[in-house]
C-alpha cells in the first residue's frame, strides 16, 4: 500500500474512493500540512499501491476496511484522529471508525455515504451497467471508462488536461484497472451481496459519531452521492454542519476547490484538536 504521509501535527486521515487516488487530495494536504499530519492512503489496486490480481486479494469492502485498520496500526497507532471522506471512502473510513471510536474525534464528509442506499435512490444506469454486466466490465477495463469518464462526469467545470491525465494515470492497462471495475462490483444492493452486513452495520451505528463535531460538504450536482445521502447524513448527525455547493458535481474538492479548503480550516480552527 502506497500512502502520503506529510506534515506534522493532529493526525488527519484522508480516504479516497473510486475511481480516484490520493492525488483528489492534493490541495487538501498542501492547506494543512503546515498544521497536521496528513495521512492519505491509496488503497489497493489504486494509485501508486500495487494492483494484485484476484487470486492475491479479495477485493471487498471489509478488505479496505482492514487494509486502513493495519496501515494506522503501524504508522499512528494511538493518537486521535480525524478522517476525512469521499466516496467509497467513508464507508471504509467510517467501517475503520466503528472498531476505533474512541480515537475519531473530527469527521468531515465529501459527497459519500455511511449506510445502504437510501429507500428512494436508485443506483443510476451507467453503474449498474458496470456493475452487472460484462459490457459494463469491459468498458471499464478495456477502455478505462470509469476512470475517464469521471473526470468529465463527476465535475462540473471542465477539468484541465494535465489533471484529467494524473486521475486516470495508475488506470493505464487492463491488469491496473482491476480495482475500479471490482468496486463497481462491490456496490451492495442487497443481502446476498458480500458487503451489505457491513454496510448495514455501518449505518445503523453511524449516530454514535452523532457527538462528534462534523462537517458535510456536498455538491449538489451529484447523481450517484446526491441530496438523498445529504438527507442520511444529517438524519444520523444532526449536529453536523453542513455546506451545499449548487454548481458542483461528485468531485467537489475540484469544483468548489477554494470555498471547501476554506470551510475545512475553519472547522479545524473552531474544534482544535491537541497534536
């Protein structure tokens, strides 16, 4: 497992989701690594970490979950810890945070969801075509479409050449897509789906974080992370402080790049953490 690890100070864990790397974070790390540790894993099979076949990792949920568990284990293993999530990255975060809850003392979450999917969200077409179909896989790992297309999709200004290059830069083979077409693969639906007992899990113990000080930051041009997860998220942290962005897509740290870096280091200066 490759992973940032920059900065001194409070410890600031950052976790990505598909199909992005530590590289979404980048400006994030450069705001704050003057003040903090900043922590930014790149999970397996994506971005710089090595990208096993099937027969040498089990691409699941609680796999990610572990993998989180055994890097802080050994690079932070005592102090508190804020997580910042995106994603697919909060429910690996949050999975992390339930066998911790003692060390979460900040969360801060960017367009991704704690539970199963809301009752009146439907997992849009092109996802389902990904995750149930072999088309879907071969567009995802013959073409990269996932990765490409949400660099285009997932914002809503155009993001530039050279940016849209780095997000789909480890994706660059058949073999280095594994991990964006198994995680299309992993989205639970329902029971018989490897990882819905976690994610049930999950969502039904997300209100013991409901103390915490939190902070929701949300593009509302999302259609997969949209107003409904929003909703889930302040239904179980109803103390959370939460920003809408109208004009941003599923990458809001891309589209609302400035104002989110903004709200974020006045949420740290408002709830300081010891480091």
């Amino acid at each position: 497992m490759s992973y940032l690890d920059e900065g001194q100070g409070p410890a600031v864990v950052m976790v990505h989701g598909n199909p992005t790397w530590s590289y979404y974070y980048r400006h994030l790390v450069l705001a704050l690594r003057g003040s903090h540790r900043c922590i930014v894993p790149d999970h397996i099979g994506m971005g710089l970490s090595d990208k096993p076949d099937d027969s040498r990792y089990r691409y699941t949920l609680d796999s990610r979950i572990d993998d989180l568990d055994r890097l802080l284990a050994a690079i932070e293993p005592e102090r508190p810890v804020t997580l910042v999530l995106h994603d697919w990255g909060g429910l690996i975060g949050l999975g992390w945070a339930l066998r911790h809850p003692q060390r979460v003392v900040r969360l801060v979450l960017l367009n991704t969801a704690g539970f199963s999917m809301p009752a009146d969200k439907r997992l849009p077409g092109l996802l389902k075509l990904g995750r149930d179909s072999k088309l879907g896989a071969l567009l995802i790992r013959g073409f990269n479409a996932f990765s490409a297309g949400a660099t285009k999709l997932a914002v809503k200004k155009p993001m530039p050449a050279a940016e849209r290059r780095a997000f789909t830069a480890p994706y660059d083979s058949w073999a280095n897509r594994i991990a964006t077409l198994r995680f299309v693969q992993d989205i639970p639906l329902g029971a018989g789906d490897p990882a819905w007992n976690t994610v049930t899990e999950i969502g039904r113990r997300l209100p013991e974080f409901a103390d915490r000080p939190a902070l929701l930051l949300w593009g509302m041009q999302d259609f997969v992370f949209d107003h409904t997860c929003l909703r889930e998220f302040r239904r179980a942290l109803p103390q959370a402080q939460a920003r809408e962005y109208a004009d941003a897509g599923h990458y809001v740290l891309e589209d609302a790049r400035a104002e989110v870096l903004d709200e974020v280091q006045a949420f740290f200066k408002a709830y300081p953490v010891a480091g």
